[in-house]
C-alpha cells in the first residue's frame, strides 16, 4: 500500500529538477534588476551632469561618481563642440568599469548669438 524506493526516488528528482530551474529564473531576474538599476542610475547621472553643465554650476569636464551601492561607480565626462551654425553640442558620456554605458546629446544655441 505504500511507495516503492523507485518511485521515491523519480519525485525527487522530479522535485530537484523543478527547484534547480525555479532558483535559475530567480537568480536571472536578480540579475535584470541590478543591470536596470544600474542603467537607470546612468541616465540620471547624465541628465544631472548636462543640467548643472548648461547651468554653469559644472567647470569640470570629467570626474568619478560614487553610487549608494558600494559596486556601481560611473565616470563621467563632458564633451562640448560648436558648428559654423552657432549652435552648440554637448555629450555627456556615463562609463562603468571602461565600458561606456550611455551617452546624453543635446544641441544649443550659442549664449549671446541672439
């Protein structure tokens, strides 16, 4: 009336095939959810640096920026070149560990070219 040690043996591994795949999915989206946070944290660097750059209150064209999470540090730099249109472009390029994460364009007109 009770179970054989065979068919004992094919539940669990049944079971442990279902808990290895169920860990892998979650392992994944642990994963997804650090990379997104990170590429978030990116783009709010880049909006921020080009704002406080056409503000005046950035002289500096490059620098490091410490996150809140101790592994996530970015470096930034501002690129600025002027066309015959006087117009003006900024890049602000976000990298992480050297490989360049994002980078923010923005055109404008040249201060005093009214």
């Amino acid at each position: 009336q009770g179970f054989t040690l065979l068919e004992v043996m094919v539940a669990v591994a049944i079971f442990g095939i279902a808990v290895i795949t169920l860990l892998g999915v979650f392992a994944n989206g642990l994963n997804l959810i650090r990379l997104t946070n990170a590429s978030t944290q990116a783009i709010i660097l880049a909006q921020s640096k080009l704002a406080e750059f056409n503000a005046g209150k950035e002289q500096n064209t490059q620098g490091k920026y410490l996150s809140d999470v101790p592994s996530q540090c970015f470096d930034w730099e501002i690129d600025q070149s002027f066309t015959g249109q006087k117009i003006e472009k900024v890049v602000v390029i976000i990298s992480q560990d050297g490989h360049q994460r994002m980078q923010l364009v923005t055109l404008k007109q040249q201060s005093g070219s009214l």
